[in-house]
C-alpha cells in the first residue's frame, strides 16, 4: 500500500525531504523581555509580602485525582526571596518581563542584577516546572 501523492508532497514539504518521524520540530525564536507571564500555581502570601507557592504533590494521572485531595497536605509549599516574591506579583499575564525587570530595577536598585540574568533564569526555571504560562501571541 502506497502513500497518496497528496500525502506524500505534504510530508515531504513539512519535514524537508525527510520522514516526518525524522523531522526535525522547528521552534520559533521568541524574545524573553516580550512575553507575558501568567501565574499558573496556586500561591498564599507571607508577610512582609513574601510569596509561597503551592506546589501540588501530583498533578496528573490517578494520584493526582484520586489520592492528592485525600491528603492531610497535598501541596509542598515553596518560599520565595523578597526579589522573586515581587516578581511573581507582577505575573499577571499582562506585563512584560522587560516592564517587570524595569520595575523591580526601580525598587531594588543594585541589589538587582541590571544584566537581567536573575530573570531570565527564574523565567526558564518556573516556565520549566510550569509554574508560569506565557501568551506567545503577537503583541502589538
């Protein structure tokens, strides 16, 4: 049995000559100071306005649905530094991280890295474990 012409030119055409369970997944350049963040976590403040996020022990699967509400504490509790708490109060999906970084160099001064290395490392790293979604669409 033989791939339809049709079928064939799309695969070919979309993985580069290549099968497409050869391809390769093309990923679109994205510049970190345009996205938005948006909170996707659960979190409760501690005072003098430090953040702790409420990491679920399961987030998907059986345990997560079945046996996670059952527990006596079903979330880890993860506290931030006074720098990461006032960045994730701004994470409200519709600030930049440059206009984040802008302000947390307005209020921290020296203390904050004006490289913005810190926070393209805390992005990756919440992005990561899914702590923060972004809205990739076009900005305008």
């Amino acid at each position: 049995m033989s791939i339809k012409p049709i079928a064939r030119a799309w695969i070919i055409a979309h993985s580069k000559g290549k099968p497409f369970f050869m391809a390769k997944k093309q990923e679109a350049q994205v510049n970190l100071l345009e996205l938005k963040p948006k909170r996707n976590l659960q979190w409760e403040h501690e005072g003098n306005d430090i953040v702790v996020l409420l990491v679920p022990k399961f987030r998907k699967g059986l345990l997560a649905t079945w046996l996670q509400p059952k527990l006596p504490k079903p979330y880890i509790k993860v506290k931030l530094d006074e720098i990461g708490s006032y960045f994730w109060n701004l994470c409200d999906g519709n600030t930049t991280v440059l206009d984040i970084s802008e302000k947390m160099k307005t209020k921290f001064g020296e203390e904050f890295d004006p490289k913005y290395e810190r926070v393209g490392k805390f992005v990756t790293q919440l992005s990561h474990d899914k702590f923060l979604t972004f809205d990739l669409s076009v900005t305008g």
